[in-house]
C-alpha cells in the first residue's frame, strides 16, 4: 500500500487527537505540521517524530509528495487558510468543524466552493462514535419515521487553549457554533430534512466569570436550550449545560416517532472519569417498542486503544479511515461536505442570534444556509 501523507495544520489540543489517530492508521503518516505556539509544536513533534516542522501555513504547502491536509487551527482561521492553500496547492482536505464563524465570510465561503477544485471534507466526529453511528442506522427505520429528536449534552467546561481563543464569541462565532454545530450536524442527518426556524435561550451562568485576558473577560455561553422546527414537521432540541461533568453520561441522543423511541448515550472522555468509581461507563443503545412494550438496551462498546487515542470515543479513528478512502480515489465525495459544515454553522449562528434578540428566527431571514439546501 502507498503511504499517504498529510500537511497538518494547528495541533494543539484537537490537532494531536489527529496526531494520535493518524499513528493508528495502516498506510498514512504526516509529513509536515504548521503549529505556532512554541509549547504545542513541542507536542506535536513528540507524537510525530518523522514530521517536518515548518514555519507557516506557505512553508508547509512547500513540501513535496503531500496528499493531503487537515486543518485543526483555532476557528477563526479556517476559512483564511483555505482561502490560502486555494491559491497555492489545492490538494484534499479535511477541515475541523465549524467551518466559518462570521456572517460576513459566506460570501468568501461561497466563492472558495464553486472554484476549489479538489474535495473538502468538514470534520463531524460526533456522527463517527459507535453509538452515535448504530444509531443513525437504525433511528428511522425503528421509530416509524422519527417525529421528535432530543439532544443533551451535560459536559464539562470549555477547556482552555493557547491565549484563551475559545473564550470569546469572536474567535469562536459562539458557543452554539463552537460547541454545538456538531448537534445541528446530526440533527440534519438524522431527520434528512432541512431546518426553517430556530429558538433558543441561553446564558453565560456560572463557567469562566472569574477569568480576565488583558482586562478583557470571557463572553461564550455555558448554558442553553434550542429548539428547531424542521421543513417536513419534524423538530428537534438541544439542550447543553456545560457545568455537568458529573453526569454518567456526556450525551444522550433520543428520538421518538409513532412505533418507538430510541436513544444513544455516550459518556465522556474517560481520563475524566473519576479513578474510585471504577472503569467508565459503556456506550449503550436502547431501543423502546411501543406495543409490545419492553426496552431492549445493548451496550456498543469501543475499542480501548482508540478511548486511549483522543476524547471522542474513537470517532475521529473512524472519520479518518473514511476520509483516506476519499484521498485515495475509493470513495467518489465526502461523507460530510462543505454544504453539510455550512448549514451547521448558520443553524448555530441562528440560535446565537435568537439569544441575542430573544426571538423566534427564521432561517430564511438570516441569508446565511447555503443556497442548495434552503428548504423550500
């Protein structure tokens, strides 16, 4: 098998999950890592030894015989280095989620689209971990058509990164872009519908008040609800509280229709399970029949050396293997395309600005989905 070659570009807490990850990958290996804090690049050379550090985002797409590159650089970058690696060396890419923060860039998202000629692969880990992925697979069939999808992520707090980036609606576009842009992924791919009216509620209560950056302090929610009605009926909540992490479970997707409801739970990333609790808890999916009434619960455990590779309960592993496919010429288009990270984003925007305005929005009133998946 020929090896393929990643550029990476960020590996600070995400970028070595990949790091880790990659390592685990039969034929693939990275070749060159733009990583500017001193201390993560450090890191980042200790995972991957063989890497070429370079200088800049130009240094490393000077490097021969890439394959392709993985953006994992704090959010507001994203957009920028794509825009960059468009007019030096197109090549694959896999670009952590969200994919933009401002409202102001879907103008530039729309023109690096329609002209990069190479495919883009948005980074959903959430749709890759054991539980999440059975139950994607078996959500419509088993519910009767799924008429009502709760997601509650209880969690810990945001954890800090280089110069507190993540602590600030402008760097991040929000904590329902940051954090939750993942929910509004599954809740299109679970429903296969497209939102048209968002409303939430949300605040910024107990995480992060006693932190100040340059006289500056934080500003991101830890705490919301957000409802969305969907084009064919449907409709799905989020709720998120970020000062929970001494909850068994870390997420807990369930949806219900008219023969059953059926749920996933996840729990969290297990170096935080407490060591005199005993081994953490197993995924687990149950499904509910309404007639004959009797849940049936099967755990979906995952593999110890993936738990041990990164936070996301082998998810990222698992979107990788699918995304070399795409590099490799064995899958035609990406499972989860740009229009897919797009539409996250500006379902997350809304919720922000439902917040911020204390109404219902519509999504048609914001501009901000991407024209081919307006519901009509």
């Amino acid at each position: 098998m020929t090896t393929t070659r990643y550029g990476i570009i960020g590996c600070g807490m995400m970028g070595q999950e990949h790091l880790r990850n990659i390592a685990l990958l039969e034929g693939a290996e990275v070749a060159a890592i733009f990583e500017p804090d001193a201390g993560m690049r450090a890191e980042a050379a200790r995972l991957a030894p063989a890497a070429r550090m370079a200088d800049s985002v130009a240094d490393l797409l000077a490097t021969p015989d890439l394959d392709c590159l993985l953006i994992a650089s704090p959010n507001f970058r994203h957009l920028e280095q794509m825009e960059e690696i468009a007019a030096t060396r197109p090549l694959p890419i896999l670009v952590e989620k969200p994919l933009f923060t401002d409202p102001a860039e879907t103008a530039r998202l729309a023109a690096f689209r329609d002209s990069y000629p190479a495919p883009v692969w948005v980074a959903m880990e959430y749709r890759y971990m054991p539980p999440i992925a059975a139950f994607l697979k078996e959500a419509q069939e088993t519910t009767g058509g799924i008429r009502m999808l709760t997601i509650r992520e209880h969690r810990f707090p945001f954890l800090h990164k280089v110069g507190g980036w993540n602590r600030f609606n402008r760097y991040t576009g929000g904590t329902f872009v940051e954090k939750c842009c993942h929910f509004f992924d599954l809740m299109r791919l679970t429903l296969g519908d497209e939102p048209v009216r968002v409303m939430a509620s949300g605040s910024q209560a107990v995480n992060h008040a006693d932190e100040d950056y340059e006289g500056v302090a934080p500003d991101v929610l830890d705490n919301g609800y957000v409802i969305v009605d969907f084009a064919r009926g449907g409709r799905a909540m989020l709720e998120l509280c970020m000062f929970a992490e001494g909850a068994r479970w870390q997420e807990e997707v369930t949806a219900v229709g008219p023969k059953a409801r059926i749920e996933a739970l996840v729990p969290g990333p297990g170096r935080f399970w407490p060591e005199h609790l005993g081994a953490p808890p197993v995924p687990q999916l149950i499904v509910s029949p309404r007639d004959p009434k009797g849940p049936e619960l099967r755990e979906i455990p995952v593999d110890p050396a993936l738990l041990e590779a990164g936070d996301h309960n082998g998810s990222t592993f698992y979107q990788h293997a699918r995304f070399l496919e795409l590099v490799r010429g064995e899958r035609a288009h990406p499972e989860v395309t740009l229009e897919d990270g797009w539409a996250a984003v500006a379902m997350g925007l809304a919720a922000q600005m439902s917040i911020r305005e204390g109404r219902a929005v519509a999504i048609s009133e914001t501009g901000l989905m991407p024209a081919r998946l307006r519901a009509a």
